[in-house]
C-alpha cells in the first residue's frame, strides 16, 4: 500500500436542476484502501461517484484518476479508463436480457479474448464469493434486490478493476448477507489491493471496514479522518450523523417554510398544490 | 406589453429547445452510425432485425394484402365506366410501388417497431442499464444504438417490396379472380408500364429514406427521455407521432423530386 492518491478531487462545483449540489469538494483517494464518502440523504453521495466516473460534467474543479483528468478525456479515453474502474450500482442495474451468468460474464466476453471454459470458472468463481452459484440460470427478474446487488458486485469486480465505487451497498440486505457483504468489500480490498470508494449512510458497517472517512453536508467536505477520530470529532454535526441523533444542527426536514403558517395558509390562495 | 415579451421569450426558449434536441439528435445519429463491423456487432444485427423486421413481417404483409384488394375494388368500379378496366393491373402497381407501400409500410413500422425501440432503449435508461454498460467501458451508442439502427435502416425497405408483392397479388385475387378481369391484361399492362429504375427504384429510395428517420426519432427519443414512467410513454407517443409527420412530409417532398417532372 502506498499514500499517493489514486483519486483526486479538486475544488469540484456542481449544480443540478438549479440546485448547489456541490460547493467546493476537495478529496485525496488513497491508492489501495477503502475511503467511504457520508453523509445524509440527498447531499448528492451517489452524484459525487456519477461525477468520478465521468457519467456528469461537473462546472468548475476536476477529477483526476491515476493522474488523467477524467472531464478531458476524449469518450474513447474514458472507456479506455473505465474499463480499470468497477461500479456497483444500487439498484444493481444488472442487463434485464440475460441471465446471472451471462451478466457477470459480460464484461469478460466484450474486453477480453478467453477461451469459454476460462470464462466460465471466472464467473462461477465469482459468483462463488457472493454466494450466488446456485442462482447462475435465473434472470434479474427472478432476484430479490440484495440478490440483484450482489450479482451486480460480482459483475463489477470481474475484470478485477483497480478502482471500484460502491453505491450504498448496504441498502436492503438481510443480517447475514450484509455481514458477508462488509467482509467481501473488505476482502477484495486487501487481497487485490483495490481502491475502493464507499458511499453509505450504514455507520456501523461503513465505518467497520474504512480507512478513511469523509463526511459530506450542504455541498462540502464537513468533516475527514479515521473512522475512530470521528467518532470523537468536536463537531457537533459530525457526532450528530454519526451517533444517529435525531436533534441537532442537522435537520430532519427539506427546507419548508415554517410548519404553522404553512398549515393554515389557504391552499386556493397560495395558487394550488404547493 | 410584458406579457407578450414574456410569451415572445417563451417561443424563443422553445425554439432554442428544439435546434438543442435537434443538435443533440445529430451527434447522436453520428457517434452511433459509425459503429465498427465486428462478429459480435453482426450478431447483435441480426438478432434485432428479427426483433425489427421478421416480427413486424406480419402486420405489413396482411395490411399490404388489403390495401392492394382494395385499390383493385376501387379501381375496377372506376375504370369499368370507361371500359378500361384492363388498365388496373398498372394501377394497382403504380400506386402501391411509388407511394402507398413506401409510406404505409413506414406508418406501420413506427407503430409496430418504432415505439417498441424507444420503450426498450427508455426502460434501459430509467433501470441504469445504459449508465451501467458505460461504467463497464462499452458505448451504449455502439452496443444498443447502432444494431437496432442499421436493423430499421435494412428491414423496412425489404417489408416494404413485401408490402408491393402481396399488395399486387392481392389486386390480382380482387380484379382478376373475383371481378373477372382479363389475367393477360392485368400482368402485361403492368409490364408495360412499371418502369424499374423510376417506379420500384424511387419507390425503395423513398423507404431506405424513411426507414433512417423513424429508426433514427425511435432511438433517439429511447435514449434522450426523462428516466421516469411518464418520461417513457411521452416519448413513446413522440416517436409515433414525429416519425408519421416526418414520413408524410418527406413523402411530398420526395414525391416532388422524383416524379414532379413526370407529364
């Protein structure tokens, strides 16, 4: 494992639908450890890896994986590096036209030349470690979300890629599967020595198997550090998501005028629905 | 005074919208054409010219039949008047090869085939199937784009020369089986009359002309919707109602063209 930065962020803005989804995001992505990105619901986590995999463009700062600056590539040159990167997504997103099997071996058949019976132990190994080898024949439609999600990481990790990005890999797995789910992502990260960027509100289990943390609010960087200085951070709002308090500078509510006068204003006056 | 600036702004934001999409719609049209032939792409292209054109085989073929009964039905009471009902052989054909079989078969194939691509490529979008491909390094553009647009682009000529043959034997069944006009007449006036290159060849001009327009709107809006359930059914009806408009207006215009200088 070495320090230097297999990710960099820098000074990323980025607004959607009129809205500052990011003000300012600086990140340093350690090659071969596991960085989880934090944060409430709606702060844009799942925007934030959409933007390092070059899927969004962001308005100003840059995105630089292994030293190429992700927003400047040509789309060949970005096809070319994504090849080295795995996506797991969270609704798995697996193609609905084949089956389990065909899934996970989908990217061994377009990028690479193996003879079919080297595929197939490749999938099924890998199927293996997600505990899914059973399921080979079925289709997604067939397969209950965490199910999905598992193929999906099975999918994502097949070319072995030195970068993967998990979308809230946590979301809809039952105790078990979850357990093995965080000892995989763990796994994978040490023995292949793979960046990995987790973006999750599961505290418990992200901050289990993080190196490193950052917390995201109101489009910046709030917080950073180990999982334990976290934990102890001063910052009221950081103790606040990380110890699940309800009350605290962090609100539960979207921005809404004040509840009382929103009740009894006239919803014919205010023009209808809103 | 403010309000009709204001519409004004409105009309001038919506034209912008459209020269956008349009833009939008020719690089799209130029990034996905340009797929490189592999084994693989020839076999992604067969399977969707099964999906395009073997499928919608069977509603082109029997609406071809009607309308080709029905020029001749038509055509026979009309003709008989002047006693020359031995014209209708070359009627029937004429009107079927340059323009009913061209742009029927178009209207047919947006609805039947048209509005089936837009949904899957629309359903891919909404389920991040295509941002997943991406993420995996293939162009979507190349792998989902470009099969089904050269399918389009091969199948609807060759459904619309089906089209013209079962409309002719249809006219054939009417004029000459059921009204009883002269089997010798109804062949060689047609023989006589059809000129290959300027009646079969416009009339297949015309269909590669708007076979690469309805593939082209039907993946374009596929691919370009809002990822949403409503997102998908507007673009949907979009594509069958773009692809007919553009069909009927581009019909005129090639009908000019091609046979405006005819006396």
């Amino acid at each position: 494992m070495t320090d230097v930065p297999f990710v960099e962020i820098e000074d990323l803005h980025f607004t959607f639908g009129g809205r500052e989804i990011f003000r300012g995001i600086n990140m340093a992505i350690p090659h071969g450890r596991i960085t989880a990105i934090m944060g409430p619901s709606g702060t844009g986590k799942t925007t934030l890896l959409k933007l390092i995999g070059g899927q969004l463009t962001p308005d100003s700062g840059r995105v630089l994986i292994d030293g190429q600056d992700v927003h400047r590539l040509s789309r060949k040159a970005l096809f070319e590096l994504r090849k080295r990167m795995g996506m797991l997504f969270q609704s798995g997103a697996l193609f609905s036209d084949l089956d389990v099997f065909e899934n996970v071996a989908f990217p061994l058949r377009v990028h690479t030349d193996l003879p079919e019976p080297m595929i197939r132990d490749l999938v099924l190994l890998k199927l293996q470690s997600v505990g899914l080898r059973g399921a080979r024949a079925l289709t997604p439609a067939e397969l209950s979300g965490g199910m999905a999600r598992r193929v999906a990481l099975a999918r994502a990790v097949a070319l072995d890629p030195e970068l993967i990005l998990y979308d809230e890999p946590f979301v809809g797995q039952d105790p078990i599967s979850m357990g093995v789910l965080v000892e995989l992502i763990r796994r994978l990260s040490q023995a292949l020595e793979l960046t990995s960027i987790v973006v999750s509100h599961d505290i418990k289990e992200t901050l289990s198997i993080a190196d490193y943390v950052y917390l995201i609010s109101d489009g910046k960087v709030v917080a950073e550090g180990t999982p334990k200085s976290l934990d102890t951070h001063a910052d009221p709002r950081v103790s606040q998501f990380v110890h699940g308090e309800p009350d605290g500078p962090v609100p539960f509510h979207y921005p809404a005028p004040d509840f009382y006068s929103d009740i009894l204003d006239d919803a014919t006056a205010s023009g209808g629905h809103p | 005074m403010t309000k009709g600036i204001e519409s004004l702004a409105r009309w001038g934001r919506k034209g912008c919208d459209s020269f956008e999409s349009l833009g939008r719609a020719g690089i799209f049209l130029a990034q996905s054409a340009v797929a490189v032939p592999s084994r693989e792409g020839l076999r992604l292209w067969l399977h969707q010219i099964y999906f395009v054109g073997v499928l919608s085989l069977a509603i082109v073929l029997v609406s071809g039949l009607f309308i080709g009964m029905v020029l001749a039905l038509q055509g026979y009471t009309i003709l008989v008047d002047f006693g020359a009902e031995q014209a209708l052989g070359q009627m029937v054909a004429l009107s079927l090869l340059r323009e009913l079989a061209p742009v029927v078969a178009a209207l047919l194939f947006a609805g039947r085939a048209g509005s089936a691509l837009t949904a899957e490529i629309g359903l891919m979008k909404a389920t991040e199937q295509l941002t997943s491909m991406e993420m995996i390094g293939v162009d979507p553009l190349r792998r989902i784009v470009a099969p089904r647009l050269w399918a389009g682009f091969v199948s609807l000529p060759v459904l619309t020369i089906g089209f013209s043959v079962v409309g002719i034997w249809g006219g054939y069944l009417v004029g000459v089986e059921w009204l009883g006009v002269f089997e010798g007449s109804y062949w060689s006036n047609m023989q006589a009359s059809v000129s290959f290159l300027d009646d079969v060849g416009n009339g297949i001009i015309k269909s590669l002309v708007f076979a690469l327009v309805v593939t082209w709107i039907a993946v374009f809006q596929g691919y370009d919707l809002v990822p949403t359930s409503e997102g998908i059914s507007r673009a949907t009806t979009r594509t069958v109602v773009y692809s007919s408009l553009a069909v009927l207006g581009l019909d005129f215009v090639l009908t000019v063209v091609m046979f405006g200088g005819l006396s």
